[in-house]
C-alpha cells in the first residue's frame, strides 16, 4: 500500500511537472496569435 502510494504521487508529481509548463507555452502561444491577429486587422 506504501510503495503504491508512493508510485501514484511521483507519477502526479511528474505529470504536474509536464503538463502545467505545457499549459503556460499554449497560453503564451494563443496571446501571440491575438496579437497577430489584431497586427494583421491593423
């Protein structure tokens, strides 16, 4: 039971550390796609 709950918390902890990065660059990505949009209407 220990080393299950040591296997899921180190599987969430590196799932944490993939994804919240991944969600970061997407967001960065969208606001430049704004923002070339509006260059591109302007």
């Amino acid at each position: 039971m220990d080393l299950q709950y040591m296997v899921l918390s180190t599987v969430n902890k590196i799932s944490d550390d993939i994804y919240y990065p991944l969600s970061n660059i997407r967001r960065i990505f969208m606001k430049q796609k704004i923002l070339s949009i509006f260059e591109i209407i302007i």
